[in-house]
C-alpha cells in the first residue's frame, strides 16, 4: 500500500461503519487507514500463560483463566443491574461481571463449558472478579492461533462503551493487513536501512501489530522508533539550517563604546566564566548575518540579566533598539528597576511598559519608540501590542519563555521587515535529552555556574505538627535582619479553597509575629497590580519582615537579603516549581533556608518530590527527575504538550535512539540539503507527505 492509498478514509476499511469511524476519530483522532497502522500497541499480553484461581495475585494485572461457568445470576443495585456469574476451575471461584448488554450475554453463555476468560482482574469485596472479560469457548481457542504477544491498543470508556474493543481493533488491524496484502512502502532510504540494520517498514508493521517473536518486536519497535525521532529531527534541522540561510539577521559587526565602558567601568561584579562564554556563543551569532534564534537556559540565580543587559548594549552600540519581555508585571518591573540603575550615567534609555502604565505616559513611550529617542524598552505581553512599533528593533529577548505562548513570540517576530535576533531565556533547566527534541531547531546557551559566595541553600522537610519551631527559627532569622518568604499553593481548581488557606495563614503568622516588631507584606492574585506592587516594594527595600504569597512570586523576584523560603503544602507544588521557589533565597552571601512544609499524608511521588528537593540543588539533576516522574508533556506546561505527542518513541526512555536519529538527520542534511540525491528520494516523500498531512507536528517557527 502505498502513501496515497493510506490516506484513504477509514470507513472504507471492512468493518467499520460511520458510526465506528465517527468514535475512532473523536477518541484516538482515527481518520484514515495511515492512522489506524500508526495506532501503535501500548504493551503486549501473553497469551501462551493460563492462570489457575488460587494463583491470581492482586495486582490488577491482565491474566487468562480456563474454568467454566457454573452460576448466572443478576444482582439490583441502586446505580443499576449487573449480571454476575460464578466461575470456577479446580482451585477455586471467582466473579465474571457484566454492566452492560446483559441481555444477550445471558442468552448466549453457556452453563458448565469450558471456557478460556481473559480480562483485568480486580480484588472486590474479597473475591476476584473480571468485567466485561474476553470470554472464548475452549474449544474454539484450541483451535485458534495463540498469538505469543497480544498487543494492547490505547482505549477510551467511549470506545469500550460502543464496543470498540481491543479485539475489534484488532480484527480492523487485521483487515487492513488483508487489503493491504501486508505491504507498506518504504519510508527510509536504502542506506539508513542498510547501516543501522533495519527491518523494513512493512516486516516492521507487521511485528508491531503481530509480533512472532519478542525479537522481532524488538526490532520493529526500534525501527520505528528510529523513524519517527528521524522525522522530527529532520523537521528541526532543516528549519534551523533554512533559518540560517535564508534568513538575514542584522549584523552587531562592532563591540562599540558602551559595551566596553559598562564592562570596564559599571558592571557591578566579575563575570563568571559561563556568562562570559555565553556572551562570547551570542556574539558569534550577532555577527553571523544571520538572525539569532537563541535558547539561553540558566538555573536560577545564574546571572541572565546582566548577560541579557549587555547583549542589549551591543544592539544599541550598532544603532538598534532593543526589548525585554518578560511574563508578569511584577518581573518586569523588577528588571526595568535593576537594570535603570545599572545604566545610570550611561546615557541609555530605557523605558517600563505593562498592562497598567498609564495612558497618559505611553503616548510618549510609543513617540519615543518610534522617532528611536528610546533604545531599551521592557515590559510584559504590553510590549506585544499593535501600537508600540518601535524604529529599528534589533533584538528582542523573552525571559522565562514557558510562560509565553508560542504565538506571542512569533507576533515579536514580525514587528520588522527583517527579524530581530531572539534570545529566549529560561530558568526551568530543561533535561538535554528534551531541550534536543524541542528545541532542536534553536541554538541553545547554558549558563552552568552560579555566581562565586553563594552558599548552597539548606532544605528541610517538616511537617505541619512542627509548625512552632519553625516560626521560632524564622524569629532567629529576622533578629539577624534576614527576610523570609511564606508561599501557599494557588491552583486553579481549588482557588477559593486556596485562598482560605492563604488567608488563615496570613492570620496565623500575624499572630505570632505581631506589630510593631513585625512587618508582614502580603500578595497575591486577587491584588491590584499597583497594591501587590507597593507590597512587594516594602518587601524588596527591607521594610516588611516576612512576604507571604501566592506563587507569583515564582519567576525572577529577587531580593538578595531574603535568606529563608518556607513552602506550605509543599507537597502540592510540582518538583520544577519547588526549584523555582527555592531560587529566591540564597541569592546572597548569607546561609539561606528552604523549609518544605507538609501534612503527614504524602503519596509516594511527593515522597520522592520531597526527597529530591532536600538531596540536591542541581536544577538538571531535579529536571530529570521530574520528567521521570511526569512526563514530558506536563513538564513544559499543556501549552506545549501537544509538542510531544510521540506515537511510539518516548522522550526519556529512548534516548539513544534520538541521539542515532538526530546524528542521521544531521549527516542526510550534510550530505544533500534538498534531499536531491536519488538515494533521499524516499526521505524527501516521506517527509513532504508527513508536512502535508500534518503528521509531524509543526513546530514554532
Ligand atoms: P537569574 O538567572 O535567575 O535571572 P539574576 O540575573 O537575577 O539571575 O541574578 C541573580 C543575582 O546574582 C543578582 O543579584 C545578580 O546581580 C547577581 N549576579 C549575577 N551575576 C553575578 C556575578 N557574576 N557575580 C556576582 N553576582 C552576580
Ligand atoms: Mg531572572
């Protein structure tokens, strides 16, 4: 079958209907026999093992049970009928049960025959039962081909629901095989095939549905594994190569008066060695012709900011402006405030602009944008809207870019004829593997060294029954002049709720810690912007003792005398946010704190979460921890989920494989750009047929 013969549409195939083709598409996204073949297997069962009764184990596993039917009954329940019967062999009893077509399931089973059931087992009300199981006559299953490894398909309840079971899915894996004659074009060229050993793509689909032996299947997987990273790679690698070359950057050809007087006479510190390789990787690329699409990922407390100032100053030097956005207005104005005062007697100009300036004072921000008076503009999401257009924009950077939609940054993309170079800075380390598939189409920095002095921050975990001797510790603290932050979780869902605690909590400290000795400030989401700001100024000028919050705080703040960072619920925060929480203390050269508190009750993933939190302060080490335990999907926010909808490979796990793939994707591209070459032909089809159908996702430009 070849590629246009896949695309046929999926009710033609035998056995399914418009009602079948209708649940497929709006469970599993099923429209055509292409997508049905990529409906890849979740896990495969063993058929060849039967299990006696008193052997079942509570583990909620699939097993396959020979016995027979010696009772049918059907029990009222208040949600409804269901039908049970009794099933034994000769060690014991067990349920079979039935919610739903109960009817014909009566009239058709039969008494006291040997039956071979199979199905997930449950442990209820201290017998086994099975529901809904795949139920053949003994006879029949003898006769039948047992297939070593069943595969299992991904469900939905809808799809059970309408009787799309995993066999019924089958059987249409079956018949597409059938129609098919089980032949599939290749989708790789003869060399890859040839080097890295492959199967080809139809044994491949065949052993993916039909395994005849765990090898095989080994081998299928891999390939198509392989293919897939492949594919992608391919996509990220000729965008950034495309990039490269045909998109003109604007030349920073001279290192100018101002970069050399802030470096020489204004920066306020040394450079570590790892922002001045970084500057050195952003120069590189400034002076290429070629525009910059940089991701520069840095823990926090890194030192972007400065790294961001000075590449701004290099802009201005060859005549350009250049803009600064970050993700809240908080942020923003922190930066606009560190970096006014950095650029003090520099003759820079440099303006805030976010949802609440006023509109008396942007008129003359756009004026000045625009005639060029203005060189450094900084600001929220603002910054993105029609009427700020500024003279010659040279360069824009994002900070904290998992924030921002991947449509906000294209929209900075076209404030020019010519793009602006584009740095991209994020403080949520992102494991090399990730940031390989995600990113591959960006040239990535890494600030891996944190400022010389800092001491690594102590964490602990406590639980809530300690509560007094912490706020005792937190009162040694303020005596040293310290500041301390309080964080409540704030999720959607449960906002009311989380309020309610926030605002007990607030009650709580007031009452120990009470005025005039004490200063609290306290912000959150349901504050105007000008009062959370006023709250957070108190804070950062020293005149509150203790901030307590929501997660704004999270991104950026930064007030280097705050030594002590107290998480409440802590076991409620995901692991990158816990991280990101910790790095607003220890930002000083005094020992900081982070106090995770908890309830006694923790599942056993925040067991893990609270353990690597107190274990280490490597942001990759806890990344990658933290994409073990969620997945990547939930990692990057669901804004970009969908980014990593794999259908075979995983991020993680396969690793190895996205090394081999990208290191052909890159060697193919070497050898022959355009795909040109005879032998390419087949990647250069599949490839556009995979653009064309949208098979590939498409990536952010
Ligand atoms: P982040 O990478 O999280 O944005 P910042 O840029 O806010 O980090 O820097 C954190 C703190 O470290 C700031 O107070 C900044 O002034 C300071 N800092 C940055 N670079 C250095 C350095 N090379 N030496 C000493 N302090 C530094
Ligand atoms: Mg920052």
């Amino acid at each position: 079958m070849n590629t246009n013969m896949l695309q046929t549409p999926i009710t033609y195939l035998k056995g399914v209907g418009p009602n079948r083709a209708e649940t497929l598409q709006s469970e599993l996204g099923i429209a055509t026999y292409q997508d049905l073949i990529n409906l890849f297997p979740n896990r495969y069962i063993d058929r060849t093992q039967y299990y006696k009764i008193t052997h079942l184990q509570r583990s909620n596993a699939d097993v396959q049970v020979i016995g027979k039917i010696i009772h049918i009954k059907t029990v009222e329940q208040k949600r409804g009928k269901r039908l049970v019967a009794t099933f034994i062999d000769e060690t014991g009893d067990m349920e079979l049960v039935w919610f739903r077509g109960q009817k014909w399931i009566r009239e058709n089973l039969k008494l006291n025959t040997p039956y071979v059931v199979f199905g997930r087992c449950n442990w209820y009300n201290g017998k086994f039962s099975m529901p809904h199981p795949d139920m053949e006559l003994l006879a029949d299953h003898e006769k039948g081909l047992k297939i070593a490894m069943q595969p299992v398909y991904p469900s939905t309840e809808k799809l059970s629901n309408k009787g799309i079971t995993n066999r019924v899915i089958n059987k249409m894996m079956q018949q597409l095989f059938l129609e098919s004659n089980g032949q599939f074009s290749e989708t790789l060229s003869d060399k890859i095939l040839f080097e890295l050993q492959l199967l080809s793509k139809s044994e491949s689909l065949f052993n993916i549905h039909f395994p005849k032996n765990q090898e095989l299947l080994a081998k299928a997987q891999f390939r198509l594994k392989f293919e897939e990273l492949f594919y992608i790679q391919l996509q990220l690698i000729s965008k950034k190569l495309l990039r490269k070359q045909k998109i003109k950057g604007f030349n920073f050809n001279q290192v100018g008066e101002l970069f050399n007087t802030f470096y020489r006479d204004h920066l306020p510190f040394e450079l570590t060695n790892a922002q001045k390789r970084v500057i050195k990787e952003i120069r590189a690329d400034l002076g290429s012709n070629a525009q910059m699409n940089r991701l520069l990922q840095g823990d926090v407390g890194s030192g972007k900011t400065i790294v961001a100032l000075m590449i701004m100053l290099l802009a201005i030097d060859n005549g350009f402006q250049a803009c600064l956005m970050a993700p809240t207005e908080i942020l923003a104005q922190q930066h606009y405030n560190g970096i006014k005062e950095l650029l003090e007697s520099t003759g820079v100009t440099c303006e805030l602009l976010t949802g609440s300036v006023k509109k008396s004072a942007r008129t003359p921000i756009h004026e000045q944008l625009e005639n060029g008076e203005l060189h450094i503009l900084i600001g929220t999401h603002a910054v993105l809207e029609d009427k700020v257009q500024f003279k010659n924009l040279g360069l824009a950077i994002v900070d904290e870019q998992h924030r921002f939609g991947v449509a906000q940054r294209s929209k900075l993309w076209h404030k020019n004829e010519v793009p602006p170079h584009i740095l991209v800075m994020t403080a949520t380390p992102i494991p090399r593997t990730l940031a390989m598939s995600l990113y591959g189409d960006l040239d990535i920095s890494v600030i891996d060294e944190l400022p010389p002095g800092r001491k690594p921050i102590k964490t602990v975990h406590r639980y809530d029954s300690n509560r007094l001797k912490v706020f005792r510790f937190i009162k040694d603290e303020i005596k040293k002049e310290r500041q301390i932050y309080v964080v409540y979780p704030l999720i959607q869902e449960s906002e009311a709720l989380d309020y309610k605690d926030l605002m007990d909590g607030y009650e709580s400290i007031v009452r120990d810690f009470p005025l005039p000795d004490y200063q609290i400030s306290i912000v959150h989401g349901k504050m105007k912007p000008a009062d959370k700001d006023y709250e957070m100024e108190r804070f950062v000028k020293g005149e509150t003792n203790i901030m307590i919050a929501t997660t704004v705080i999270e991104v950026g703040v930064n007030v280097p005398n705050a030594s002590v960072m107290i998480i409440e619920s802590a076991e409620r925060f995901g692991l990158s946010q816990l991280h990101q929480l910790r790095g607003r203390v220890g930002r000083g050269a005094d020992q900081s704190y982070c106090i995770l508190m908890t309830s006694h009750k923790l599942s056993s993933e925040a067991k893990t979460r609270l353990e690597t939190m107190v274990r280490t302060n490597d942001g990759f080490e806890i990344a990658e921890v933290d994409l073990k335990l969620r997945g990547p999907g939930d990692l990057m926010g669901t804004q970009q989920s969908g980014i990593l909808n794999l259908k075979i490979a995983d991020i993680v796990k396969d690793n190895d494989i996205l090394k081999t793939a990208r290191h052909y994707a890159i060697q193919t591209l070497k050898n022959d750009p355009n795909l040109e070459q005879p032998n390419n032909l087949i990647v250069r089809h599949t490839y556009n047929q995979l653009v064309k159908h949208k098979n590939i996702w498409t990536y952010i430009s």
